[in-house]
C-alpha cells in the first residue's frame, strides 16, 4: 500500500505554527474544517489499537489523520516535497515494524512525529542541502537582488561562500548547515544528529563561525 497517497498528504496545513506535535491545536482538513487537535489525538489511538488488533483498513484511518500533521513536521525541516515524501513513507514503514513497541495507543501520534522529525534530520544532514548560514559573518553573501547585475552578484558571493565553507571541518559545516535552517532545530536535535553534547553546540558554533570568518577575509570577501 501506497501510504502517502491512502493518507491526505502534503494538502492539508496546521492553522497555528507548532514543533512536531507538541504545540498543534488544530489542523485543516481542506475548505475551513479544523479537527482540535484533542480529538485528532484520541481518533489516531483508536484506529492505531483497531489496526493493531486485526483491521486493516483502521490504517488507511491513521495515515488520514497524521499524515498531515508529519509532513509539516518533516517540511519544516528543509527537505524538498519529494524527499519528505520519502520521509514520510519511511515513517509510516517504520511503525508497521515497530507497532508493538508502543505501549500506549495515546502515544501513537508522539511516537510517529518523533521518528519522522529524527529520519527527517538524518535524510538533511545526509544530503547536505545548501542552506543559507545566519548571522553577520554570512550577510554579505545574500544581498537583495534587483536585476541581472544584482544575480551575478549573489551567484558569485555564494561560489565564495561554498569555497569558504569546503576548508573548514565537515562536522562545522553540517553544524552551520543545520542551525541555518528555518525553522531552527532544537538543540536536543541537533545534538542527536550530530553526536554532538547539547553544552558544546553553541561554544562550537561560535568556533566554527570565527573559523569561517577567517576564510571569508581571506577570500576579501569579509
């Protein structure tokens, strides 16, 4: 079974921002209906025990009510629509190896978001998407662009960029690469991405800030 396309997919969108599925309080399901978050809760634990104990289709209900709410949680990440498909597909996956580990039904909908977020995480952090880096040191790189002139610019600035980023460590760039993006992760996250301890991540970030600061002036592009 397709479970991507049994579930409503990338369609739907959260009425209020939230980070996996701690802060979601409801979630459109198309043209203005909102389900609370509350009951999408309790309805995923009922069909996840129906399934558990023999009905098949009681999964197809499940991929319909969480299917939405992982792939903003795995969007919000970075990845592209077709890689957190794969994501997403993965997670489903997962739980079907993994059903009886879950104690609780209630924890279903907490158990699938969290593993979405994690492979989401280690699919980034394997693929090396490009993001653009924060803070001063990387301002210069992303001026606005007004027309041709302003293009070839910013492509330039970002050949610089990339160069600058290729000398200093792989682990400083995956640790840059990562607190760029948007939504910022969670230190937790980062921290189990990266095998990095949570306490070291922002003395290391600074480190490997000042390091690809020097690059940059060297560069003269700083």
């Amino acid at each position: 079974m397709d479970l991507i396309r049994a579930g409503s997919g990338p369609a739907s969108a959260p009425s209020t921002r939230f980070d996996g599925c701690r802060d979601v309080v409801s979630v459109s399901e198309g043209f203005g209906t909102e389900v609370p978050a509350s009951a999408r809760w309790t309805a995923s634990a009922a069909a996840f025990t129906a399934w558990r104990d023999g009905d098949r289709d009681a999964l197809d209900e499940l991929v319909r009510l969480l299917s939405p709410i992982l792939w903003q949680v795995v969007r919000a990440t970075g990845l592209d629509r077709a890689t957190a498909e794969d994501v997403v597909q993965n997670t489903w996956l997962t739980l079907v190896d993994n059903a009886e580990a879950i104690s609780s039904p209630l924890a279903v909908s907490g158990w699938l978001c969290t593993t979405a977020r994690r492979e989401a995480w280690k699919v980034s952090k394997r693929v090396r998407r490009e993001v653009a880096t924060d803070g001063d040191v990387l301002s210069w790189a992303l001026p606005a662009v007004d027309g041709p002139e302003d293009g070839i610019v910013l492509a330039d600035d970002q050949v610089v960029l990339r160069r600058c980023l290729s000398r200093i460590s792989e682990r400083c760039q995956s640790l840059l690469r990562m607190l760029a993006a948007g939504p910022r992760p969670e230190y937790a996250e980062v921290s189990e991405a990266l095998d990095m301890p949570v306490g070291s991540i922002g003395p290391t970030r600074a480190r490997c800030l000042d390091k690809l600061r020097g690059e940059l002036i060297s560069e003269g592009a700083f």
